[in-house]
C-alpha cells in the first residue's frame, strides 16, 4: 500500500516537472509581455502598452493580414481536397488504401526543413515566382494529410445503408451526398479544418523557403524582427500567438466530442 502510494507521489511529481519544463518559459514570456519595464530584469508594473503598441504597427497588422488569409484559404482548400480524397480511398481495396495512405502521411512525418526545401527547389523548376501564391501551394500541400486525418474515420463510421435508401428514394447522387453523406461527416471536415487553419497560422520553416522577398506572416516577422533584437511588443505578439492556437486547438478536441455525444 505505502509502496503504491509512494509511486502516485513519484509520477505526480514527475509530470509537474514536465509540465514545468515546457510551459515555464511561455509563461515567463506572457509575465513580460504585461512588463512595463523594457529590460526583463526587472519588474516595472502591470501595462498594456506593448499590445497597444502592437496594434499600432502596420508592418505587423499587414503580415497578421496576410498570415490569417493564406491560414484560412490553405485550410479550406485542403478541407475540400482532403474530403475529396477520403471519400475516393473508402472505395478503394485495402491494400491500396494503406498505400495511398502511407503517401499521404509523408508530408506529416517529414522533417519541415525537407518539405521547404523541396517545395522551394519545385517552384523555382517550374518557374513560379515566389510571394503570396507559392505560400498558399506550400500551406495546402502540409495541411491535406491533417484533413484526411480527421475526415477519414468519420467515413469508416458512414452506414452506407443511409446513401443508398436515399437513392432508392430517387434523390441523385450529388443531392444524396450533400443531403445525406455529407452532414456525418462535417464534424471531421470541421475538426480537419481547424486542425490546418493551426498548421498553417503556426508555420515559419516551410514559410520561410517559399515566401521570396517583400511578403512577410506573423511567424517570418517575429523571426525578422528578433534578429534585431528582441523588443517588448515581440513578447506580446507571441502571446496572442500561442493563445490563439490554444483556443484553436481546444476547439479541435472538443468538436469531435460533441458530435459523438450527439451521435450517442
């Protein structure tokens, strides 16, 4: 009993300083983005002034401008290829759905370093110029396997039974499947969505090799601006960063649980 209790005390302590290790700096830095004081040696009073100072930067409110734009274009556009593709895979054998698959989880699994690099070597081949274009390619190409993700076992749980007493009906294909198909399966094109909107807001790597000149996001501006040394109203850009993508990622969990206990 006392040798069971001692080990809840050892793996209690063991994920506070887990827990510690990864979100004692975010914390500190969210403690300096409300530092009156500009050195982060010392404490100088609660302010809000680096925020408004932030929202007064157009060069900063042109790249959150664009950062959400390419971050909502990418993931919308990957929320339609990747349903797409999902619903051609659930006709497909096993064997070469697993491949297909195994394809589609390379973007996912490849170092970011490697997929930027690529896409850049790709775009100059085939003579793109770099700028808003090649960003947006670049954002859908990483963010459809998310989607696929997410909406393909929300297909393997379709009653086909449903889609085909629908035809039966005399409703065609197309009106069976927005009517029928399509409605089970928005809770994963909702969560598939989300879960690339994060991706691409988050993305610096991938963006950084096919931005080209002259076009910045919030993730390259940050970069840019941290090379010339780190200012008060970097710490509250990174704030709102890192809270935004915490709500989008709640979000992300609690739609599918939501839809199941609907479902239930």
């Amino acid at each position: 009993m006392k040798r069971n209790k001692t080990m809840t005390i050892t793996q209690k302590i063991y994920v506070a300083l887990i827990f510690i290790f990864l979100y004692a700096p975010i914390v500190t830095l969210i403690v300096l983005s409300f530092n009156a004081s500009k050195t982060r040696a010392k404490w100088g009073g609660f302010t809000l002034k680096w925020y408004v100072s932030l929202l007064q930067d157009e060069t900063i409110l042109d790249a959150l401008g664009t950062t959400l734009l390419i971050a909502f274009l990418s993931a919308l556009t990957a929320a339609v290829i990747g349903t797409i593709a999902c619903i051609a895979m659930s006709g497909m054998k096993r064997r070469s759905r697993a491949v297909l698959m195994g394809i589609t989880n390379i973007p996912m699994l490849n170092a970011d370093i490697v997929t930027g690099i690529s896409l850049m070597l790709l775009f100059i081949s085939l003579g793109f110029r770099f700028g808003f274009g090649t960003i947006l390619l670049s954002h859908i190409t990483f963010n459809i396997p998310y989607v696929i993700l997410s909406v393909l076992p929300r297909m393997k749980q379709l009653n086909p039974s449903v889609y085909e007493a629908a035809l039966d009906l005399g409703a065609s294909p197309l009106f069976a499947f927005f009517k029928v198909t399509l409605p089970d399966l928005m809770p994963g094109i909702l969560s598939g969505f989300l879960m690339a909107f994060t991706m691409s807001l988050d993305d610096f790597i991938i963006t950084h090799f096919t931005k080209g000149s002259g076009l910045n996001t919030l993730s390259t501006k940050i970069y840019t601006e941290v090379r010339k040394g780190i200012k008060p109203e970097m710490y509250a850009l990174s704030t709102i960063i890192f809270v935004t993508v915490l709500v989008l990622l709640i979000l992300v969990n609690i739609t599918p649980e939501k839809a199941q206990k609907e479902n239930i």
